[in-house]
C-alpha cells in the first residue's frame, strides 16, 4: 500500500504558477459566459411572455367581440314616432318618443359648434387614435383626488360607438366593446364623419337627438344658424340634459355655458373678448317640451291612438287647452293648498275647466306632476257628496216637480238609515228651490225616493256619468264615486243648453307630411235635457251661489252651480260654470283622510270662485243660457237674501267662508250612511 501510494505521487502532474494562472482564466470565463446568458434569458422569457400576452390579448378581444353588435349599417335610426303635442294658441306643450332634426356635417355647421363640443367632450379628438391615454390618465387621477367617479375619460369616439350600438350600462364588457368599437370606426371613418355622426345622434334633452333638433327646440332655428353662446349651452347640455336644461333652471344653464365658453378660450378656440361678448349677448333658450299641463298631455297622449290608430310615425297633435288658462288653474290650486292646505289638513286637489261645448281649456290632476303622475282629475274615483243631488232634482223636475214646490225638511228613516241634516238643523216646510241652495238632505232623500233611484241613476247616465252607481236611497246624497271630468261634463249639459258634452281635448291630428289625419267634427250626446229643464235647473244653480251653500263662489258676474262634501270631509267639490265656462274643482287627500272641516263652500267654492274670476277677466259678463235669476222664495226668505248679500260684500272685504249645512257618506252604499250635511 506505502508504494503504491508513493507511485500515485509521482505519477501526478506538477501544479506550478503557471498552471494556478490557466485555471483562474477558465473560471472568468464561465462567470463571463453566465452573465452574457442573463440578457438572453431575459429576451428568452420576455419573448414566451409577450407570445403568452398576445394570446390572452387576442382570446380577450375574440371573447368580448364575440357578440359585437351588427355595424354595417350606420344609416339606421331605431327610435319611437314623435309625438308633438301643440296648445290651441300655437305654442309648443310637449313632445313624446326621439326627435331627430336635419342631418348635418362639420362643414354645415358654424366652427364655434362643434367647437365647443370638443373643448367640453374631447380636445385632442383630431390627434389621438380612438381612445385618449392622456384624458384617461387626468381622469383616473380627478377619481382618485376625490374618491369618487367625478370625470370620464371616454373620447366622442368612444361616445359615438356607445350612442351606435351598445346599451349605457356600466360594465367591463361595455367599455371594452366601446374601445373595440371605436377602433373600428377610427379605422373606417374620418375625424370629420366621426363628429358629423356624434353631433347628429348625440341626446340633447326634451326628446331631441342631434344638434339640429335640439336648436330648433331650444332656439327655434336650425343648428346651422346658432351663435356662439348658443352653441355653448347646447354643448353644456351634453353632460347632464335635464340639470342644465335652460327651461328647467336658467341660471344654472347660464353657469354651465359660462363654463363651456371658458373651455373653449383655454382650448384656443375663441378669444376672452369674444367669449365675454357671447355672454353679453346670451340667448337662453324658450322653453323646452315636457314641463306644460303634464297631467293634460298623458291625458291626451293616451287617447291619441284612438283617433288615428298604433302610433307608428311621427305625429302632431293640435289641443284644446289654453296657455293662460292652464297657468290660472295650476297657480290658484297650489296657493290654496300652500297657504291652507296644512292647517285644513288637505294635500291634494284638482281642477278642470272646459268650454260649454265640451273642450278642455285647463286641467290639473294633482299638486306636483314630478311627486306623483296620477290625474286626479281624470282617474280618482270619489264620492262627490252634494254635488250627486243635481241629478236627483232634474230626475224630480221631470218626474213633474216644480222649484216652487213645497216640502218638509224634516227627520226622516228610510229602513234602519236614518239621513240627517248638519248639525241635526231642519227647515220645515220649504221650497224645493230654498231645500237645493241651503242643500237639505231630507228633502233630497225625498224626492229621490218619490221618483226612485233608478231614474235618478238614468238621469245621471244621460248627462254623463259614466261610474257604477249604486241603487241605495243614499245615492241620493253622492255615496257612489264618480270622477272630477266626467261630473264637471254632465254640469256641462246646463251650460250647453241641455245638449249633453263629450269632454275633448284634440282638435286635429297631422302626420309627418303634414297630411291630416284626423279633425273633430261635431260631437256630443245631443239634446238630453229639454230647454224648460234647463231654465228650471239653472234657476236652482244659480239659487245656491247667490244665497245658498256656494256664495263663496260668486264670481262676480252670472253663475250656477252646486257644493259637495262627503263623509268626514274627506272631500269637498264645487261644480259650476257661467256663460263662458264650466269648472269642477276637488280637494281631499289621496289615502281619503279626514280633512279640517273642509267642505264644498269653503275652500273649493273659493278655489272655483279665483279660477273663474281670472279666466273671465277682460270679458264682458252675459246672462247664463237658461233660468231668471235666483232670488229668495218668500218674504219669509228675505233675511237669507239680504245675509247673502251681505256675505258678498263681505267676502269683496277680505271676509271669511260660510258656515257648514250639507252632505253624504262614505259608507252609504253599504248601507252605513249617516246622510249628515256638511256644505256651506
């Protein structure tokens, strides 16, 4: 083993300096050569990364544009038939379903146009590529800044590819198909088609799409002719239709276009000086559609395709009501309930103002249209209390009654109902003249049960009433429900002289091509009630607002009409008309509460009483077209004439309502109905 060893060592090369120095260098060398290889690797596994990236990009993109939505055809406007509702005067109400105006290009416009479009919406437009990294970048950072979604960075591009084919909803799906698609429309159009497209589609409020729409609304003449401040707050539109819309608040619109127009001076594209005389000139813009007698409107736009068939074009619809008859209705209705509404315990009303032949001059169905669209005017269903016993006195005249007939008003029982008068007050004997203007409701329940109810159920079909009457002695007394139109139209039957009334609210119908499609013709019942009936009815009508229970509706010139209150003065009516119209008011609540002691002869007599006093106003008064006017029935009245008088002249002072005396039953028709009388 020793030698063996000792052979091994010698056996073994020598290891000098020489041999220590070749060694070192293959060492740099392999150090050298790794890392020469880092690099490579890195290109090496940037390149498979970029590969992979490029495959999970191009199966994101084939997965989102998958289901892209069909683009050949641009050309192609899915939008509703237009409906233009216009009042009797000529001025615009409101407009219904997508308003298109002239197709127009960059070129058609004046520069300051689409101007100020791109200094609010897009300033680098004509530079980018479809999509603005650097807008992206601002508003990520203003997002950031204020925790909140306060700016986009969407290019008109990117709108326009929204507004064409995809749905406003806020998802990742819909934002990488807008990219996509604004790629593509980058790709195949240019800057200037891109505009024309996006100002031509674009939603500028009040129904309209395009500029050119949205100027003929706001301006009354074609995009092609706005000035600079014009053009400024159609572009200030733009972000919030209806916020900044000139008709909805002009000071804020104002505000905007000030802002526009400091946009497009630090965008270069106007001076201060010019921008300063745009303001100095501003025009804001008339009213748009959509803020005029709305409960009116639905009305109509709910009738229109009676007349004309499905609404599959573009239409428009000449209407009955009256601008400034309109305005009266809605500004009296809304002082009533703003000064007294709260302590009376009363929040909601309505008003209806027609023509003797039956056209409607004004209609209100509520408080607030914004708070709540149901027209009480039209769809509320309520028990009109007295206001129900015209119907059972011209069923009694008929029958062969006469106003100076006399009866007793006293206590009666009819079965286990035991009617009453307010307060438990009776008369005596009285005529059937004194019993309807103090409205008794002994006498009524009489006289209903002598002709009986189906006759009076008949009369109040013939002149109008059109609601399920029930056949119980309280109808006599308003226990079954009608609706404000459609009781204001049969008191119409008087005034039209025993012609019965249709209530209308269209004159004529066009369509697009200006051809007419429909145009009213006549209409009505015919004679329903004989003329002797109608001076005898309107001799008791006028009865009850010269002395009777509706003097606080005395206008001031001829008048008839009749009070109403039901049960627990929940709610109270007055219906009447002079020469020139007929008007129904109603007051109450929605959920049929109680009101304050509300009755027909206070509030709504005096609602009326404003309503007619300014719609008449200017006009010289006339006789009504039947009946002697209404005075006592005895020397024995005289101290009721003479107080009525007296009430008048009062009332012309700053006097108060008249005390309560007449009524009927919410529980009535179930056989409940206390009868007690509630009306002044």
């Amino acid at each position: 083993m020793p030698n063996k060893a000792k052979d091994r060592k010698k056996a073994a090369p020598r290891r000098g300096p020489g041999a220590r120095k070749a060694t070192g260098s293959r060492g740099r060398r392999k150090a050298a050569s790794a890392r020469r290889s880092w690099p490579m690797r890195l290109v090496v596994w940037g390149g498979s990364l970029a590969i992979w990236g490029a495959i999970v990009l191009t199966a994101v993109i084939a997965w989102y544009a998958y289901d892209l939505p069909e683009v050949a055809d641009l050309g192609a406007v899915e939008r509703r038939p237009a409906v233009t509702l216009i009042a009797a005067d000529g001025t615009l109400l409101a407009s219904y379903g997508d308003v298109y105006g002239e197709v127009v290009t960059v070129r058609d416009l004046p520069p300051h146009l689409p101007q100020a479009v791109l200094a609010v919406e897009d300033r680098r437009f004509y530079s980018h590529f479809g999509l603005d990294p650097f807008g992206l970048a601002r508003a990520m950072l203003a997002n950031f800044r204020a925790g909140r979604i306060v700016a986009g960075g969407s290019t008109v591009t990117q709108q326009l590819a929204k507004n064409l084919f995809l749905s406003p909803e806020r998802t990742i799906k819909r934002k990488m198909q807008e990219m996509l698609l604004a790629f593509w429309l980058e790709s195949k159009f240019s800057k200037d088609q891109i505009l024309g497209l996006y100002l031509n589609r674009v939603y500028l409020g009040a129904g309209t799409y395009g500029v050119d729409a949205a100027a003929r609304r706001y301006f009354n003449k074609p995009a092609r002719r706005v000035n600079l401040y014009e053009a400024a707050l159609l572009a200030g539109l733009l972000k919030a239709p209806s916020r900044y819309s000139p008709a909805r608040d002009a000071a804020r619109a104002d505000a905007r276009t000030a802002l526009v127009l400091r946009s497009m001076t630090d965008a270069g594209f106007v001076t201060q000086d010019q921008a300063r005389e745009a303001l100095a000139k501003k025009t804001r813009g008339r009213p748009a559609a959509g803020n005029q007698a709305r409960y009116f409107t639905d009305w109509v736009m709910g009738q229109v395709a009676d007349f004309v068939g499905p609404v599959d074009r573009d239409l428009t619809v000449i209407t009955t009501i009256n601008p400034y008859h309109q305005r009266v209705a809605e500004e009296e209705l809304a002082l009533i309930l703003n000064t007294e509404g709260t302590k009376r315990k009363v929040s909601q009303g309505a008003v209806v103002l027609m023509q003797p032949d039956g056209a409607i001059r004004a209609l209100v169905g509520g408080r607030d249209y914004d708070a709540s669209q149901f027209n009480r005017a039209t769809q509320a269903l309520r028990q009109p209390g007295s206001a129900f016993k015209t119907f059972v006195y011209l069923a009694a005249l008929e029958d062969g009654h006469s106003p100076d007939e006399r009866m007793t008003d006293a206590p009666i029982r009819i079965g286990k109902w035991k009617p009453s008068n307010y307060a438990g007050k009776y008369y005596g004997e009285v005529t059937l003249r004194e019993a309807f203007a103090r409205s008794l409701n002994s006498v009524a329940v009489q006289l209903n049960e002598k002709v009986g109810a189906a006759k009076t159920a008949a009369v109040a079909r013939r002149l109008g009433i059109t609601a399920d009457l029930t056949l119980h002695p309280s109808l006599a007394l308003g226990a079954s429900e009608v609706t404000l139109m459609e009781l204001t139209g049969a008191y119409g039957t008087f005034a039209n002289r025993g012609h019965g009334i249709l209530p209308y609210a269209i004159e004529e119908i066009s369509g697009p091509d200006g051809k007419l499609l429909y145009r009213r013709q006549g209409g009505g019942h015919g004679r329903v009630v004989e003329p002797d009936m109608v001076d005898r009815m309107t001799n008791l009508m006028t009865a009850a607002v010269a002395w009777g229970s509706g003097k606080a509706a005395d206008p001031g010139r001829p008048a008839a009409g009749k009070t109403g209150t039901s049960q627990d003065f929940r709610d109270a009516w007055f219906v009447g008309f002079t020469a020139e119209f007929v008007g129904g008011v109603w007051l109450g609540n929605d959920d049929g509460s109680p009101t304050k002691n509300v009755t027909g002869g206070s509030l709504p007599a005096r609602l009326w009483q404003r309503v007619m006093t300014r719609a008449t106003e200017g006009v010289a008064a006339r006789d009504l077209p039947g009946g002697e006017p209404a005075l006592a029935d005895s020397a024995g009245d005289f101290g009721a004439q003479a107080s009525g008088f007296i009430a008048r002249i009062l009332r012309r002072l700053g006097g108060g309502d008249a005390k309560p005396a007449d009524a009927s039953s919410r529980d009535a028709a179930s056989g409940r109905a206390t009868g007690r009388s509630h009306d002044p």
